[in-house]
C-alpha cells in the first residue's frame, strides 16, 4: 500500500501538556503538524489532579526548593537541570495565568498555596481539584484558533525515517481508515507522554506504552533511567477500568492510611507518617497488603468537616460517590498503581536527542529533572518549562533548515494482524511487569520476566513483521520492548534507590549513577 505524503516544518508527536505548549510557543510564520491517536485532549496531562511547585511563600526561595527536588531526586537528579528548570516556574504560571488557567485564591487575593509531601512549605498553586482539567481546554482551544497549526487525531505514529542520524521524517498510520502517511519535517518533537501502561493496574491512558520511547530507541536514541516508575499510593480500589487516582493532597491535608480494622501502619516506616514521600507511602500501602493479605487498605479524612472536604475536593468527592464511597464521610479503599516514567529519551537541557532534528519534551523525556522519584507537582512545571526551551530553540534553527527530500514512493504491506493480539498478550504481559518488575523487586523475578519478555519479541514482534502495520500490533511491540528495556534496567540496578527497590539489594550504592540503554543501531554508528 501506498502511503500518503504531508509535509510541514515542525511536527510535533503528542497532545498532552508539554507538546501543547511547544505548539503555542513556536512562532506563527511556521507550518506546525500535530499528531495524535488519541483526541485532542485525552491524555494523562487532562487526568492531573495537583498543581505547579512554585516557591512564592515569604520564607521560601529557589535555592529550597531545589534542595527539595534533589532531595526526592535522591541522587539521580541533575543539579543544573533542577535549577534551570525551576528557576523559570513563576514565568511558567504566569503563562498559564495569561491563557486564563484561574488558580485558587487566598481572600486577599494572592495565590492559595498548598504543602505536599517531600516540600518544606506551601509551594503548589492549583486549580481545584483537577489542576489538568483546567488547563488542557484553554490550550486545545488556542491550538484549534491558530491557523499555522494543523492537528492530526487518530494517527498513530509507527517509526523514525532517519539517515546518517538525522530525522527527515515520521510514518504514521490512520487508524480509521488503515491508510498511511509519512510526515517530512525540518524538526521533530516527540511528546508522547510515558510507559505505566505496561503495568496493570496503572492511572494513565490504556495506550501509554512508551511509544515514543520505542520510536526513539529503534532510530538509535538513548534511553536513561527506565527502572524509575513512580507508583502513586493512593489510587480507589475498584474492578472497573483505570483507578481513579485520589490526589496526594487528600494526606497533605490530614488524611490517614489505615488497615480495614481503623488502625493506622505509617508510623511504623516513617516519622512523617502521611507526609513521607511517595515511594515511601507506596511500599508501605503494599507492605501491608502483602503480610495482611489485603485487597486495600484504607484512606480516611472523614475526622474533618463534610462540607470543608467537599470544598477542597468536590470532583473527587463526586467521583468516590459514583462507586459507591464517600470521601467526605468514610474511609476509602485504596491501593497502588503505576503512575510515573522518571526515566525516558536521554535529551539535553535544550531537548535535543541523539538524532538531529528529534527532539523530545514532557514525560517521555528524561532531563534529569526528576532523578530517582518524582516530587509532587514538579511534573507538570517541567512539562510547561521543557515545551518553553524546545520552543524557543526550533525558532532560531528551523527557519534555516531544508526541507528534507526523500526520493521515490514508499510501501509498506497490507496483511493484517490478528485481532487477538493486545487482549491475549497485552495484559499478560502487563500483569507479568506488575508482579515481577513492581514495587518490590527480586532478582529471581527480574530474569524470568526478561525471558519471557524476549521469547514473546520473538513470537509477537519478528514473527508479525509483515503485519507491523496494524494497529494492535504496533501497540504490542512497543509494548514489550519498553517491557523488556524497563526489566533489563531493574535487573542492572544492584541497589535500593528511590522507586527502585530490590529486596536482594536493599541498600544504595554510595555512588549515584543514571541507568543509561544504548541500541544497538547508535553503537553500530
């Protein structure tokens, strides 16, 4: 079959926060291409329910909440990264001020602001509830109003055409009508969120295999720090669909973990009990779980008063009652799930990849921002700050770059794969990373999920390469190759480290060093 051809100066791989802003920074005299599977602002972005870090109270100051950041970071984190990032939060807020994101309010009118886990002082300013959901429509309506955007919804991104290390363009695949399409650009972002999908049960869309890690990897990119998944503790413990992730901000505010019986256990894993960071409070939950054989353990704010939770958090309030719970007034079920991708596309601080013109922003990247675990509300401010620098360095290269030219029409086969694929081994293979790559690691369980991870790129992947085309199958082989790099990183980390935690290799190394993946194809270069 052959493939359409579109063309356009800057394209950008990915709807969410960070590819959005990147958008509405370029400058309007450049053509700029858009494209998604998913519709214009279904992605993780949307589902952010805290804020931004920004350290705007009287007693704090750049220089703290850096030391915070490196802190959770827990070595892995980048110093010059940290305080570059941070030190544009306040122009990434007034930003979004300027597009009319509203953030809560003291009565005085100064920005409420509030305190979470691993930060000294109140430093998140928020929408609400749910922060993203506040965001994104102002975004995707601005992106929709500029007539030097185009934006491409349903198109799946397959691979990197590249030569000699340069990206010259990116075929995708329409998945309602099956047709393809290679898009030739001057320069490439890709923004295409992380890889929790890999785990189940996990907070973020169904789709969030790491696709453009995969893309990235196979063009000859590095990869850093995949072993580093966040798994958010707090997450409503139902049987339908994804877990409704209850905000953090829930225990910054005097909610208390307990087993079913009403007793509290935070205490005995750290003196900050509710406050400790995340990593912490995630093991601890399944700590519990495992020696009490539980299905949940329980999140209780109900000792405050109904109509003051219900102020601080109606959209989850309204959400709990939908499945039956009342965060106002009872204790909840919850329990862990993936949530994070600390880890990603090895860039610099400008968001330049391992191939000229590829650039890539947000979660798929890994700056060294986020180091060894994520500090809350740092996320969506470096997804803000990484799509400003990227922005900000395309307009003074692209105008002088050629378009790239690519010679004669090109094929790819039509034979479809069959239907069966993600439902008979995607969850197998997501079940497999939650119990053998999860949140307590053994080394055991590591090799066996990498042989089986390698045996299923043999039956999957290599033997449905005529039929790489069809959706499903593009989906599943990224999916087991993040599976497998992410397991392959897990079993190189002989240590205990922030997310990372090995039940063979409980302490740390005294020297911190990244986890860095080479394919093949740049070492061969």
């Amino acid at each position: 079959m052959t493939g359409q051809h579109v063309e356009t100066d800057i394209c950008i791989i990915g709807c969410g926060l960070a590819g959005l802003v990147t958008a509405l920074h370029l400058p309007s005299h450049y053509r700029i291409t858009i494209i998604s599977s998913q519709p214009l602002g279904m992605n993780a972005s949307s589902y952010a329910q805290d804020g931004l870090a920004v350290p705007l109270a009287a007693e704090d100051s750049l220089e703290q909440h850096v030391e915070d950041t490196l802190r959770s970071g827990n070595g892995i984190a980048n110093e010059e990264v940290v305080r570059s990032y941070l030190s544009r939060a306040e122009e990434a807020m007034a930003w979004l001020t300027q597009r009319g994101v509203q953030f809560a309010q003291r009565a005085d009118g100064r920005l409420q602001l509030r305190q979470e886990a691993g930060h000294r002082y109140a430093r998140t300013a928020y929408a609400g509830d749910v922060t993203g959901k506040r965001i994104m429509p102002l975004l995707c309506q601005a992106v929709l109003g500029a007539d030097h955007i185009q934006v491409l919804t349903d198109y799946m991104a397959i691979d990197a055409v590249t030569e000699d290390q340069q990206m010259l363009a990116i075929d995708t695949l329409h998945v309602p009508s099956q047709q393809l399409c290679r898009i030739v650009a001057k320069s490439f972002v890709l923004a295409t969120g992380g890889a929790s999908a890999i785990y189940s049960p996990n907070t973020n869309p169904d789709v969030a295999f790491g696709d453009g890690m995969a893309i990235a990897w196979r063009a000859g990119c590095r990869l850093a720090n995949l072993e580093f998944t966040q798994f958010h503790p707090t997450c409503l413990a139902v049987n339908a669909g994804r877990p409704l992730l209850i905000s953090e901000a829930v225990c910054a505010l005097g909610g208390q973990l307990t087993r079913p019986d009403g007793k509290r256990f935070m205490g005995q894993y750290d003196a900050k009990m509710e406050l400790a960071s995340q990593d912490i409070i995630a093991r601890a939950i399944y700590d519990q779980m495992q020696r009490y054989r539980l299905p949940y353990v329980c999140l209780d704010i109900s000792h405050k008063a109904k109509a003051w939770v219900r102020k601080q958090f109606p959209t989850l309030c309204r959400a709990t009652l939908s499945y039956g719970m009342d965060l106002a007034s009872m204790a909840i079920s919850v329990a862990p799930a993936a949530h994070y991708s600390c880890g990603g596309i090895v860039v610099d601080g400008l968001g330049r990849t391992d191939i000229q013109g590829l650039y890539a922003v947000g979660e798929v990247a890994c700056t060294g921002m986020h180091g060894a675990n994520v500090l809350a509300s740092n996320t969506l401010l470096e997804s803000i700050i990484a799509g400003m620098n990227v922005a900000e360095q395309l307009a003074k290269t692209v105008k002088d770059l050629p378009m790239p030219v690519l010679v004669g029409a090109y094929e790819l086969p039509m034979i479809p794969g069959p239907e069966y694929a993600l439902t008979s081994y995607c969850m197998g293979v997501r079940k497999l990373m939650w119990d053998a790559v999860g949140m307590v690691r053994h080394s055991d369980q590591l090799a066996h999920a990498s042989a089986v991870l390698a045996e299923l790129q043999i039956e999957c992947v290599e033997a449905v390469i005529p039929q790489w085309w069809n959706p499903e199958w593009v989906a599943l082989r990224n999916l087991l190759q993040i599976a497998s790099l992410t397991t392959q990183s897990a079993i190189g980390r002989e240590e205990s480290r922030g997310v990372h935690f090995s039940a063979d290799h409980p302490s740390q190394y005294a020297i911190a060093e990244p986890t860095i993946l080479v394919p093949e194809v740049a070492i061969e270069a």
